[in-house]
DNA sequence: TGCCAGGCGACGC
DNA sequence: GCGTCGCATGGC
C-alpha cells in the first residue's frame, strides 16, 4: 500500500448537515471517530470529512486528482436545493418532513458500492447493514488506506461462492450478492447500460439480478444513476404515503420524488410509530 | 423474549 | 396478476 500525504481542501457546503445526511440511511460506508471527523469509502476512494458551518473540510486518504470534483459531486453540492425546498415546501405534509432535517442531501455514490449495500438491506436493519457491510469490505475489498477497505470488485466477488461468504452472516442474501457479482463482471449488467437506458427499462434490467426486485433497483437508480424521480417504496415510505399523503405524493415533488423520498423516508422513520 | 427489519423468490390461486 | 409464506440473522 502505497503513503500517501494528503493535502485537504475545503469545500463550499451551505445547507448541508453532513452527519444527517451521511447516516439517514443512504450510505452505510461512513464512520464517526471520536474527533468528530467521519471517514469513510468511495469507490476505490477513501476520505475524512468534517464540518465547520457551511463549509465541508475533506482530507483525502487516497491519491486522487480530481478529488474536490469527485466529492462536490458525491455530496451533492451543486445541485440546488434551495430552489428545491422552496417547492417542496409548497406542500404542507411535504414541508414538515423536509423542516424536520432540511440538510438532508441525496448522495451520488458509486454504482457498484450502492448494489451491493441495498441488496444487504432488505429485510434488515440500518444497524446490521451497516455490520454486515463492514465485513463485506473489510474481508473482501482491497485496502486502500490504513484500516480502510473499499468494496470488493465485481470480479473478485464472482470467482467466490456462497459458502466464502458465511462469514459476512448476510444469511439469505449471499447468494444474492454471488450473482450480482456475476452478472456485473460479465458484462450483462452494467453502470453503462443502464446510464443509457430509460427508468423503466433500466428497472428490469436491474431486476434481473436474483435478490434484486423493484426496491433495491429503485435505490441503485437514485442513489448511483442520478435518477431523482425515482422514489424507492420501503415499508416506511408506503406508510408515510398512505398516513400522510393519503394515497400519493404530491405535484410539488414532481420530478424529484427520489429526493422528497428522502426527507419523508427519515421523518417517518422517526416519528411513525 | 418475541417482533421486526429501507424485500424478494417461490408458490398457490 | 395478486396474496401469502419462508428466509438467516440479530437489533431492539
């Protein structure tokens, strides 16, 4: 492993509650340290991160080039969430689940990281998926700073089986991650083919993958491809939209329901039964 | 100590 | 097409 001295920068970020936005359930690759500081993965990228007011210090842990792009970009900084709110908060259900936690960001993480950390998540707890993604990386990702390890590869993960697994107690979901795996290293199933095609196709082809039905594929496109209409329907989103917007989100998220989804998804998780 | 978890596949109808 | 059930594991 190559030493590396990294030179942090800062990084403009009005609005933006990291913590929140780092643990409201869209990313299970981040860790608080005792500082304060988060660090966390990537891709094959790994950071800290800390917040000072409306601005984001990123020490990066790993060489990198264009690492200010790369994180503006995963965190979401350019995108315009005040004009975004401001919508939003045209709906009176809508803005109380956005007031809740407003520095909420939709996070733009790498394809193959999100497939993997949604397929751990069904049927599961935030809690445990984020152990059992630990073990993931920890066991079987490549370390690309010290103690940290970035998700394994599509490749390395194909050439096992799932008793390799055993250890990660991912439990029916081994056989899952196995054939994600497969189908992404083969080719079948890629970041690329699914950047050109539309939500709807994009959705089946994800699907085709064994332990990935309509939710999970719903995750990867928003929270990888960019797909911000495209509201993942978890058992907390179906019982906010049903107890709180009776039946169907409203036309202020349109568009944009993957983010709205974000903000209803963690007000309802806190405050619904 | 059971109940349930950011679902899905298999099966029956 | 739609409702139901089992699933590995362990957090709460």
């Amino acid at each position: 492993m190559v030493v590396f001295s990294p030179v942090p920068f800062t990084l403009d970020a009005k609005g933006l509650d990291l913590q929140s936005t780092l643990f409201c359930g869209q990313s299970f690759s981040w860790q608080a340290l005792d500082d304060g500081r988060y660090q966390g993965v990537a891709g094959g990228y790994a950071a800290r991160l800390t917040q000072t007011n409306d601005c984001i210090e990123v020490q990066p842990l790993t060489p990198q080039a264009d690492a200010a792009d790369f994180w503006r970009r995963y965190l979401a900084l350019d995108d315009d969430y005040a004009a975004l709110h401001a919508t939003f908060k045209e709906d009176t259900q809508l803005h109380r689940c956005v007031s809740y936690c407003s520095g909420i960001r939709v996070l733009r993480q790498p394809f193959f990281d999100t497939l993997l950390s949604f397929i751990i998540s069904q049927n599961n707890n935030l809690t445990r998926i984020r152990q059992i993604t630990d073990r993931l990386r920890a066991r079987f990702g490549e370390e690309i700073a010290e103690g940290i390890h970035r998700f394994p590869t599509a490749e390395k993960l194909a050439a096992l089986h799932e008793e390799d697994l055993k250890e990660l107690k991912a439990g029916f979901r081994a056989r899952y991650l196995i054939d994600a795996a497969q189908k992404v290293a083969s080719g079948s199933v890629t970041e690329e083919k699914l950047q050109s095609l539309n939500d709807d196709d994009a959705r089946k082809l994800l699907c085709t993958i064994v332990g990935v039905g309509p939710k999970v594929a719903d995750c990867v496109l928003l929270f990888s491809l960019g797909r911000d209409a495209i509201a993942p329907m978890d058992v907390w989103m179906k019982r906010a939209v049903k107890e709180l917007f009776g039946g169907a989100l409203p036309p202020q998220a349109k568009g944009y329901e993957g983010i709205a989804q974000q903000y209803i998804f963690w007000y309802a998780k806190n405050h619904l039964e």
